[in-house]
C-alpha cells in the first residue's frame, strides 16, 4: 500500500509544481483591493507540494499492508466506469442541454442507478438540486449555461 500512496502524492507532487508553473504566468499583484490571479493559485500549489511530501516522507516510515477489498471487483468497476461516463456525458452536455436539465439527469442516473433510491426520492432530490441550485446561482447572478430550450 505504501508503495501505492507514494506514487498518488508522485502525482500530486507533479500537479502543485504544474500549478505553481502557471500560477506565475499570472499577476501575483494585484490592485489595492487585493492580490492578483495568481496569488491563491501559487500559494495552492505550494501548499499541495508541501503536504505531498509530507505524506511521501510517511509513507517511507510507515509500511502499510493492503486493506482488504482496495482492489475494486467486477461490479465495482462497472460502477466507477459508469460514473466516469456520466461525468463525460455531463461535460458534453453542459452546453446543449443546459445546467439545469444535465444536471436533472445526472442527479437521475446516480440516485436511481448506482445508489438504488426510490423514484419519490429520486425525483425530489435531483429536481430540488437542478432547479433549485439554478435558482440559487440565479440569484447570486452567476450565469450557467441554458442550452437550446432556455431552461
């Protein structure tokens, strides 16, 4: 397991000097109401940096065994895949579809599908976190997409 963990924060390591890369192509600067661009995204992926080689240093003291059941079975990979897919299908449709009716089938397929809820709480769950999300985001006047039926 350890040797697991230490390849996770490799990439995490990777990921905070990518960051930390183009943070600086950022203003760090900014106006006198406060830091530019680049300020929180620099100081973020010095902060992962910092903690992934925390947890590396650990992991080189620490030797972990294996948990049981780390290793997905067949139905548990069915179940990541079809995750993964929903998540893809979300970013191609963001656009087309809209947030609020994306959103509404993706709330659909997780609830129904991979958590096995009732359709009542199927429906007022993902009707209640599309709808009434959008209205929220409406309201703080953040602009998400509408799609072709305006919605």
């Amino acid at each position: 397991m350890s040797r697991v963990n230490r390849i996770v924060w490799g990439v995490f390591l990777l990921f905070g000097g990518f960051v930390i890369y183009e943070s600086l192509q950022l203003s760090y600067y900014g106006t006198d109401f406060g830091p530019g661009p680049g300020f929180f995204s620099f100081w973020l992926g010095v902060l992962v940096i910092v903690l992934s080689v925390v947890e590396i240093g650990r992991t080189l003291r620490v030797s972990d065994p294996v948990p049981e059941g780390f290793i997905p079975t067949r139905q548990g990979v069915k179940r990541i895949l079809s995750l993964l897919g929903a998540l893809a299908a979300c970013i191609f449709l963001m656009n087309p579809l809209g947030y609020a009716l994306t959103t509404l089938a993706f709330c659909i397929f997780l609830l129904r599908t991979l958590a096995g809820q009732s359709w009542w709480l199927t429906l007022l769950i993902s009707l209640g976190s599309s709808f009434g999300l959008l209205h929220v985001f409406r309201t703080l006047q953040v602009f998400l997409p509408t799609g072709w039926f305006g919605i």
